[in-house]
C-alpha cells in the first residue's frame, strides 16, 4: 500500500505527521523511514545547513560559513550564527554594501575629529595635528603653546614624535600612544597593527620594520600598499536556474554565499541583507523603515546592520535599543535647592524668598531693594525673606507693611525693634520718661518730684578697674542737696552716653555719664518701681509655668511668645523606618511622604491634606493648622476656602485702592499715587511732581513721566531722567522707578542690565580635594563672568596621580585666546603643561597629568563670557599609571556618540571613576550593574584594558 508522504515544511506539517504516526500505529505497521530529503524540490532545514535523515525525522546541521570559503568572505571579521554568518569590521572601518568589505570611516567629517585644529584622515584611523607654534598635548587631541627654550618638553625641539615626559634628573623621555611601539632612536614611534589595523584595509601583519598589508583571496593589493581592489568580474546575471550551474565556477553567480543543490546553485546572503528577485543579489536591507528598527528615539540605518540612539537627556541601555532618562538631580551639585527630575531633562527651583540665577543657583532675594519692600517706613532684607519696622509711636498693621499710631501706655512699657547695627529698646513710663539704650534722653517732668541734672560725687572703689569705671552710693533725693546714705555696691564700665538703671527701696533712677561728668537723675517711684515690675513678672511667669505643665501632657497646645503664636504637639514615637508613618504635615503618597500644599493643612482626624475653611489662609506648606484671615467679613464679598495667602482671604482692598485698615469699602488713589498691593492703608506718590492719568493707578509706570525708560533703566523722579541701572542691579520692564539687587552674593558684570541671569556669581578657585572634585567656572552652568581669574591648585596625596576628565567647554572662538583654561606643573610660564584650550570643544576628552601636581588656571577678558565648563577630577594609585594611560589614549573611547555621552553622564562618571581611580573595583560590579549602566561595546573596550593589565 502507497502512502503519501507529508511534507513537514508544509502549513499544518505536525497535525499531517500526527496523523501519518496515528495510522501506521492503528494499521499495525513498522514505523516507515523517510526520506526527507526527496519532499519537493526544498528542504526542511535552512538553506544554510545540512539535513540529514534520522529514523523518525530529521535533523538540521549547520554549516559554520566562516570555517570555509575564506573567511565567508569576510575581509575583517566573520561572526556565524545558527543559519546564518555577519561580517562586521575593526574600529575605523564601515562595512560595504555587498556586505563582506570594509571601508574606511573619515573621522573628520564628524566633529573634525574631536581634534582642535587640524584633522587629517588616514586608513583605519586620523591624526590631529596644530598650527605653528603648538604641538599636541598627550591625550593627542587637544594643542599646547611651545615657546620655551631648553632641553624640555615644553621645548619645540623635544624630538618625540608622541609623547614627551620629563626625567628626574631634567632630561625628556619618549613614549608613544596605544598602538604605536617605539623606535630603536627613543624617539619615534613605529605604527602596529593593533591601531587603525596597521593602516591597513584587509588584513594587516606586524614585521619588524611595520605593518605588511595583504588583502583578501578576491582583492588585490593596490599600488598604495594599504587598499584592496576587487579584482573579480561578475558576469551578466541569468535569473533562470540551470541544473549544470555550480558554485565552483564564479560562484555560482551569487553575490554572497552558494550552494549546489540538486537543481542548481542556490544563492544566499548575510544577516542584514536580502536575496533579490533574480536570486543572485544582496542588497542591504533598511532596518530602520520596520518599527524603527525597535529603536525606542532615532534608528539610523548602516550597511548590514543599524544603530540606536536616544534624544538628548536620555542614554542607550545595554540592549542598545531602549532608551532611559538621565535622572540630573542624582547628582548632588545640579541645583542649589531642589531638582526636579523630568524626562529628557529637570528643573532646579529655589526655596520661598530665594530666586534662580546662573540657572541652577539660589540667592537670596533683598526684597527692600524694590519700592522698600513695599514697607511704610522702615524695611530689612533678611536671608530668605525680609520685615518692615515702624518708629517709635507706630506698630505694624496687620498687612506687615504699614504702621498705624499708637496710644500711649499707661504701664511701664519695654519695645524692642531691629534696626541698622542691632536691637533697639525703648522703655516708656507714665509719665512719659523714655529710657534708651542709644543715646540717653530724658524729656519731661514726673508728677510731685522733678528730675533733675546734679553732679555726684562719687569715689573710685579698690575694685574697680580705672577712671572710666563707677563705684557710689545712693540716697532720695530731698531737695536741693543730695545726701548719701545705704551703700550700692556697683562697678559698671561707662562711656560717654551710657546710663545705668538703679532702684533702691521705692525710689528709682539712673546714672549716666555725660561729657567729664556724672549726673543723678530720679524717677517718679509711683510709675517706675522696678521691684513692682519684677515681681508682677515673677508672677506672670510661674503662672505661665504652671499652664504649660498642665498642657505638657496634652497632644497638641498653643504659646504666644515674643509677638508671635506657635503650635506644639506631643511627638507621638513612630518607628523612623517605617514609610508610613511622615512628619509634620504631610500625607503618604506612593510611600513616599508629601507636605501639604499652601492653601491646605494635614487634618489629624481625617489624615489627609484639606482645604483651609473660608476666613482662613496658609501661605506655607507642611502646616497643621491655618491662619485667621484678618478684617471683618464684608457683605457681598465673600471668603473661599484654599486662601494660600492674605491676599486671597477676600474683603481686602485691591491694587490701585486704600482704605484707613486695608479692608472694604475702599478709595482710589488719588491723582499722583499709586498703589500695586492689596490691604493697604496707604498709597504711594509717583514723586517729582509727577501725575496719574487716572485714579486708582496700581504701579509707577502708570505715572506720565517726562520720558519713557527702557530695560536696564530706572526713572528718577528728581532730574528726570533715566538712569542705567548700576552694577549688582538689573531691570526687565519698561517705565520703571527702581533696580532690582542681584540675589544672593552675585553682580553684573556691566551697568543697564536688563535680565537676572546677567547676575553673576564670582567665586572660583582654591585648594581642592585629595581623591576627587570639580573645576567649575564661576556661575556654572550659567554664562562665567567678564574680567575674572580663577587659580586652583590639586596636590595628591603621596603615590598617586591625577586623571581629568573634560566633558565639555564653551569658551568664545576668537584669534587672540582672550579666555581660555590651562593646566601646568606651578604658575611658572615655562612649567610642564597638561592641558590648555580658549576655544569651545563639545567632544569629551580624558588625559592624565602630566606632572604629580597640577596647577590649574581660568581667565577671562573684560568683553567674554559663555557657559565654561565643569571638569571632574580624580586620583589614582600610581601603580596603574600604564592601565589607565592605555584607556584614555584609545581612540575607541571616543568612538562612538554613546561612549562620548558616557563621559557627560554625571551618574555614570561617578561608576566610571571608580574603575580608573581603583581598577580593582570593577570586580565588584555585578554583570546586571554593568549592563544597566553600560553599552555592551564599551564593556568589552573596558573589560579587555583591565583583564590585559591585571591578568597578564
């Protein structure tokens, strides 16, 4: 009986073969052996492997494609993978399009090669090379100036043709760069095959007088002794299979790889390309139009293959293909206050009362230097906010802006008030004697004994120190003579101004020193017994004592002190490790502890953040509790719930009105005034005669001045006229009567600044740390300022050097250098240099000192500015001087955009410095650490430098 034999390759192949097995078991028949290789005129496996018969099946052998037929083609490298090979090419070449031949990349078309003057393309590789006067500095990058005389390396007849390093004794010694051996004259360096394959485009053979280049078995050698030139002539393609064709002769005709078949040659090609319809090309396939490439941002296509790439703020995970968020804030120095993360990028955002300058920094805000803060009379800047103070007769109204007149007190009264140079008090009586503790005066007279002026004669006590020191004794005054009576032992230093207070049983005085003498002066008892004072003092205290015993035990109590009203609360003992359980004032969101916004407060009972009631506000966050809005609640203008300030509270007067407490019903200012602030009592005059247009004006720029000033110019109401704003102050707005003061301790750099980011912070320079720092121009990241010199100095601790990392620089590109960085041995002219640029160079570059300690120097002319930089230091054990010599000199770090974003990722630096600083440390990554952090080429480039150097 005849059974038809399935085809497994066939749709539905294993149900068919199911049902084969099921009836020759049902029929009692031997299992047959099948042929599988006469099914058709194809075969089950790929057509890149072997298929070969088994009793039930089959099985698939693959063929390894670069075990045979020279290299599979390939003239670098041949990677075989199941059914299929891919040649790939050394650093500096780019694979063709037929899929198998290398060709060299131009590195100077990108970036000019990360070169800073001259770049110049070779095979494989380039050279950097500087104008006259210069040569290359050790990272072979970047130029240093060479004028110094004398044998040394600064000398422009050093003689080494790489690497020039001074001797001990004086003298220069020569080394050469990765991939170079030096010379038999200790000079020159002779090129191998290890950099830029020898110069070669094929295959590349170190002999003892340099690289021998050979091509592969269907190239020939060009006349130049580097390139290879296909030699092969391919004929006229026959699409039609004819069963006399063979891979022997040319091939087969096929592009890439052949095989004999029963019916012909069947022509294949590599991963990456694809077979076309006459069956004998490969064209490279565009992996990029096909989901991107399954790139997560961009997907550029290449020959054979493609390659991923992120936007910026984002970097190349190891399956090189995804991309992640470069979290900025992990960095400590991003921001001065809080950063906030975003994707791609974050914000930097200063604490209240504090502004952004220099783009990630926070200065203070001196908030008096605008209209006084808005204050009445008297204002002070205070770090992070500011008060206004009123003088004496005056207290401060509700809205801490104006002053409001107050009655006399009928009580011994002692007021306090900050003011230039410190405290001032005042003690004011009944009968109106007011006692300072500035300059003594005393301006009326008391009810039944009157004050007066007397000499008293006093003698110097044997403890007292000298003339300017008081001893004396003290009796009622009775008439017109004074008596001495009860001795006071008192020694208290005088100077002409200062008075002491005295009370001896009932009667009360001062002493005080004016000019060359001393004078008495008595007080009415009845108003100012002082023993009165302390006792009803005493008394109110213990009373106080006593409240706060019994409210100690209470979860929550309130205390006036000193003007103002605080809130405590028993701390319950909450586990600190425990996430969810927060602090004052904050709630848990996703386990993680959230202070209540302003305009909200943490209410106890319901756990959770709420709205402030209506006649209630809170302008701060983490609160639990809110303010009393102050004023009456108005008819027809009613309170909301969420106040987050005074001014939301409702009921109050708006800009442009006055009232005689801040609260409705309200007046326009008058002509001539005008007002920017709600709840005031008051409002201001334009000045110089100068009037509104309207009533109810709510800024000067509504005053009709004589001209009309532009940004970085204030009007001044006395000439007018407009006035450059003067350095440390800068102006945004048109028609304005004031400057702004720079935050913090910054200034401008010229006068008529028109922006606060031409605030400026000058700081820079010192000494820095043993292991590891930053030098950082002043104000990074924003622009540096004009006209500055910054000197830093790095002394490392003994026995280890120093590697440097310059992410990037932005300086301005100008012919005479007018700022530039430089790094050398001491602040001698004719010392070793390291390192020195005065132009922008956005591609990373990392080198190692060439002196055990660095002198490090920016400057700036008076016309410059720009960004600056912020280049990372570390130091390193000097016994892996060699290692990490051989990492930084490798072209292939900087091969690629994602090894260069790598020495621009903060977070990764940090990984990366630990390895060269300790390249004994890169065993203590665990793999997933490593691909988490790391592209895989720059894994293996890093791997192979420290398995070469630690396990020779």
């Amino acid at each position: 009986m005849w059974i038809s034999t399935p085809d497994p390759c066939a749709e539905g192949s294993d149900f068919i073969l199911f049902l084969f097995i099921l009836t020759g078991e049902r029929r009692g028949m031997n299992e047959p052996i099948v042929n599988w290789r006469l099914l058709g005129d194809r075969d089950c496996c790929h057509i890149d492997a072997i298929c070969q018969n088994t009793q039930a099946s089959y099985k698939c052998t693959y063929i390894d494609e670069c075990d045979i037929e020279y290299n599979g083609g390939c003239v670098h490298e041949c990677n075989n993978i199941p059914g299929n090979y891919r040649c790939t090419c050394h650093d500096g070449f780019n694979l063709a399009r037929d899929g198998h031949n290398c060709l060299d990349v131009d590195e100077c078309v990108f970036n000019n090669g990360g070169c800073q003057y001259t770049c110049v393309n070779t095979m494989g590789s380039y050279e950097c090379s500087c104008k006259e006067g210069f040569f290359l500095s050790d990272n072979q990058h970047t130029c240093i100036h060479r004028s110094v005389e004398g044998l040394s390396c600064m000398n422009k007849e050093h003689g080494c043709a790489h690497i020039c390093k001074e001797t001990p004794k004086g003298g220069v010694a020569c080394e050469c760069r990765p991939g170079f051996e030096l010379a038999k004259n200790q000079r020159g360096c002779i090129l191998t095959c290890n950099h830029g394959n020898g110069g070669c485009q094929h295959t590349c053979e170190d002999m003892e007088q340099g690289p021998i280049c050979r091509c592969h078995v269907r190239y020939t050698l060009h006349p130049d002794g580097r390139s290879c030139v296909n030699m092969l002539l391919v004929p006229e393609r026959n699409t039609e299979k004819h069963p006399g064709e063979n891979c022997a002769v040319n091939n087969g005709g096929c592009d890439s790889t052949c095989k004999d078949t029963s019916t012909g040659v069947r022509c294949s090609c590599p991963v990456g390309f694809t077979l076309q319809p006459d069956g004998k090309t490969c064209k490279d396939i565009n992996d990029c139009e096909l989901h991107n490439g399954g790139c997560d941002h961009f997907c550029r296509n290449t020959i054979g293959s493609f390659e991923c790439n992120c936007w910026k703020g984002f970097k190349l995970l190891t399956d090189e293909r995804s991309c992640q968020d470069i979290d900025e804030c992990y960095f400590e120095r991003t921001c001065g206050h809080t950063c906030v993360n975003s994707p791609g990028g974050f914000e930097c955002v200063c604490n209240k009362g504090y502004t952004l300058y220099g783009l990630a920094h926070c200065g203070d805000i001196n908030e008096c230097s605008v209209n006084n803060g808005g204050c009445e009379q008297g204002c002070e800047n205070t770090m992070g906010g500011f008060e206004c103070h009123c003088h004496p007769g005056y207290k401060l109204h509700w809205n801490k802006k104006d002053c409001i007149a107050t009655k006399p007190p009928s009580k011994p009264t002692l007021n306090c008030s900050r003011q230039e140079g410190g405290d001032r008090c005042y003690l004011t009586c009944q009968s109106q004697v007011h006692i300072t503790s500035g300059e003594l005066s005393v301006t009326t007279t008391t009810i039944g004994l009157h004050p007066k002026w007397h000499p008293i004669p006093f003698k110097l006590h044997n403890f007292c120190p000298g003339p300017t020191w008081l001893w004396s004794r003290v009796v009622p005054y009775t008439g017109n003579r004074v008596q001495f009576g009860t001795e006071i032992d008192m020694c208290v230093y005088f100077s002409t101004g200062m008075f002491v207070w005295f009370c001896l049983s009932v009667y009360c005085g001062l002493i005080a020193l004016r000019g060359q003498f001393w004078y008495l002066v008595f007080l009415s008892a009845e108003s100012c017994d002082l023993g009165c004072v302390r006792r009803r003092s005493e008394k109110r205290l213990r009373k106080t004592i006593r409240t706060l015993r019994k409210s100690i035990h209470r979860e929550q109590f309130h205390l006036h002190f000193a003007g103002s009203n605080y809130e405590l609360a028993k701390r319950l003992a909450w586990p600190v490790d425990l996430p969810e359980h927060c602090g004052k004032g904050q709630v848990l969101v996703d386990r993680k502890c959230v202070s209540c916004t302003v305009g909200t407060y943490y209410d106890r009972d319901q756990g959770r953040c709420v709205l402030c009631p209506a006649g209630m506000y809170q302008d701060e966050e983490g609160k639990n509790s809110c303010e009393v809005c102050p004023g009456p609640e108005v008819r027809g203008s009613p309170r909301s719930v969420g106040a987050r300030n005074i001014s939301e509270c409702g009921g109050q007067c708006p800009p442009g009105q006055f009232s005689h407490d801040g609260f409705i019903p309200c007046l326009p200012c008058p002509l001539g005034t005008y007002q920017p602030e709600v709840g005031r009592t008051s409002c201001f005059h334009c000045g110089g005669n100068l009037v509104t247009k309207h009533n109810g004006a709510v800024s000067f720029q509504e005053c009709e001045t004589k001209v009309q000033c532009s940004p970085g110019h204030y009007y001044n109401t006395s000439t007018h006229r407009c006035i450059r704003c003067p350095m440390a102050t800068y102006q945004m707005e048109f028609g304005q009567n004031y400057c702004i003061s720079c935050p913090g301790n910054t200034t401008t750099d010229f006068d008529g600044s028109t922006n606060i980011m031409q605030c400026k912070n000058r700081h820079c320079g010192g000494e820095m740390g043993d292991f590891t720092g930053y030098i950082e121009s002043p104000n990074y990241p924003g622009d540096y300022p004009a006209n500055i010199e910054c000197t830093w100095t790095i002394n490392p601790p003994p026995k280890r050097r120093i590697l440097i990392v310059v992410p990037e620089i932005f300086l301005p590109i100008e012919d005479e250098c007018g700022d530039y960085l430089v790094m050398r041995k001491s602040s001698l002219s004719n010392s070793v240099t390291t390192y020195e640029t005065c132009q922008t160079y956005e591609r990373p570059i990392a080198f190692t000192s060439r002196s055990k300690r660095l002198w490090i120097q920016f400057k700036s002319n008076e016309g410059n500015s720009g960004k600056g930089f912020q280049v990372p230091y570390v130091t390193y054990d000097e016994d892996y001087q060699e290692l990490i010599e051989d990492i930084v000199r490798d072209g292939r770090l900087y091969a690629s955009e994602n090894h260069q974003e790598i020495l621009k990722d903060k977070k990764l630096m940090k990984a990366l410095f630990d390895v060269l600083a300790h390249p004994q440390n890169f065993f203590n990554y665990t793999a997933q650490e490593s691909r988490e952090m790391f592209p895989k080429s720059f894994i293996r480039f890093l791997r192979s430098k420290v398995l070469r150097f630690l396990r020779p």
